[in-house]
C-alpha cells in the first residue's frame, strides 16, 4: 500500500512561524512533524510515498530529499504556486498513487497511530481513522453507527486527517482547487464510507504554543532514565 501526506498548504493558523518554514518541517523531538510521520508509515512497512508540494515546496524537497534518511521512498505531487486543496491536491497525484487503496495523512499532524492496522472493507470507498474532539474542534466532524460513518449523529468526532482510499472515490472528481469534505459527504450520503476510533495520541498542531509543548514532551521522553 502506498500513502500520501498532505504537505502543500499555507499553515495559516501558525504564522509567523509558517512565513519561512513549512508547517510539516516544523521541528519537535529534534525533527520535521513530517519526519515523525514517515517514520511511522515506515515502520508499518509502508515504504512508497507520495507527497504533495506548493507553498515553500522547494523547502520541503530540499529537507526530505528521497526520503531515505527515514526509510522511505518519496515522490513528488508538485501543485505550482497555489495548493489545489486536500481534494485536489489527492487528484493530482492519482497518477502517483497506482490503482489499489492508499493512505493519506496530513503531514502536519503527530499521533501513535499504528498504520499497519488500516484496511477497506469490500463495500467500503474510505476508511476514516477518527478520534474524540479535541478542544478547538468541538463539534466534531462526523458520527458513527457502529463502523459506519454518517453525517449526522448526537455524538460526533473529529476526523483524525488519516484515512485509507480507494481510487474510484475520485472518478467523477475534476481536476483543479476543491476540499476533500466534498467527496467524503457524497460517500457518507451513500453509506460507502467506514471508520474507527483511536484513542491514543493525536495532536493537530495548531499554535506556536501547542508545538512547543509537544518538542519538551518528546525531548522528556527521550531522556536517558
């Protein structure tokens, strides 16, 4: 399986720091938030990954390279001077991606997910990995009726920006600028979409503050006992 992480975005909510630097090599624990996340495919045998590039792309390249200091092999989506969105952007690098389901992950994001653990069901367009709302997403997202996604839901959670998807989801699919919430709502409409809850860690870094407190967390945690 091969996955693709989600790298061209602005970074809006942590400027200035996303002025200069790419929101996914920010840096905790002593390396890039997207290095923490290819380690992490790696180890869960997933070797082949696609990443997208556009706001301070070059950037992105440069640090990562082929992707082999983390035991991965990369190729590159370049989307140009204007990120064509989560939608788009998975669009545009289809032809990377091949014809059999892949992940795709926010590079942004930093969790103890195991993504060994993700498959689609036969009936199913989408496996979506959700967790409980964090605080600055309180209303969550979707709901669950057993594995199933729905729309609508007393109890709703918080999509996790990691999920696994076949390729037909995004037939019908123009190319060009769109969110990927437009293909997930016509999928949860017809009952095609499954998902899961993970409890474990999972953090969407989302202020200068929430970053610095993750880098002293892992910097604890590697300490010498």
């Amino acid at each position: 399986m091969k996955a693709m992480v989600l790298a061209a975005g602005r970074g809006e909510r942590m400027r200035p720091l996303t002025d200069s630097t790419p929101k996914p090599l920010l840096e905790v624990g002593g390396k890039p938030l997207i290095g923490h996340l290819l380690e992490a495919l790696a180890r869960a045998g997933i070797r082949e990954v696609v990443i997208n590039l556009s706001w301070l792309g070059e950037r992105i390249r440069a640090r990562l390279k082929d992707g082999a200091q983390y035991g991965v092999e990369i190729a590159y989506s370049e989307e140009g001077p204007v990120a064509l969105e989560t939608g788009g952007g998975i669009v545009h690098a289809l032809p990377l991606l091949g014809n059999a389901p892949f992940i795709v992950a926010s590079g942004d994001i930093w969790s103890d997910f195991d993504f060994g653990s993700l498959e689609l069901a036969t009936a199913a367009d989408a496996q979506l990995v959700m967790v409980p709302n964090p605080a600055h997403h309180p209303r969550g997202d979707f709901g669950l009726e057993g594995e199933r996604v729905v729309a609508r839901a007393t109890e709703r959670l918080t999509y996790a920006n990691i999920g696994v998807y076949r390729r037909e989801i995004f037939s019908d699919c123009p190319a060009g600028r769109f969110p990927l919430i437009e293909v997930l709502e016509r999928s949860i409409a017809l009952g095609r979409v499954r998902g899961r809850i993970h409890r474990g860690e999972w953090l969407n870094i989302g202020t200068p503050e929430q970053l610095a407190a993750l880098d002293a967390q892992l910097r604890r945690a590697a300490r010498p006992a």
